[in-house]
C-alpha cells in the first residue's frame, strides 16, 4: 500500500462521530479534511477545519454529531 493510500485512509471517520472525534482526525492526518463515511465506507460528506469552526461559533458543541 502507497502511503498516500494511507493517508486517506486517516481522513475516514464514521458519519455517526461527533466534532471533537473530527478534530483529532484533522490533527492526525495532516491533510486538512475529513471524509464521513457510513459503514460499507460510502461517502457521505466531507468536514474541514472551517466546517468545524463555523459550527463552534453558531453553537455546536464538541459532543455533537458531525451529521
């Protein structure tokens, strides 16, 4: 496997995963976006750093749903 390939493979985060799940994903992958997928991994939507920031400022919480 490339290790771009894994590298991807770290942005995946389950559809069902709160914020704060999100951010650690961000943190640890490096590349500034997460893919929410649902568990047979299809696309369900993409979150970045800004999608995040702007939920905290309109009143989301850390433990809310990235849904």
């Amino acid at each position: 496997m490339s290790m771009s390939n894994e590298l991807w493979r770290q942005t995946l985060l389950h559809g069902d995963a709160t914020i704060n799940d999100a951010i650690g994903v961000l943190n640890v992958s490096g590349l500034r976006i997460v893919l929410a997928v649902d568990e047979n991994k299809k696309l369900l939507g993409t979150i970045s750093d800004g999608d995040i920031r702007r939920g905290l400022l309109k009143g989301l919480q850390l433990e809310n749903s990235v849904a």
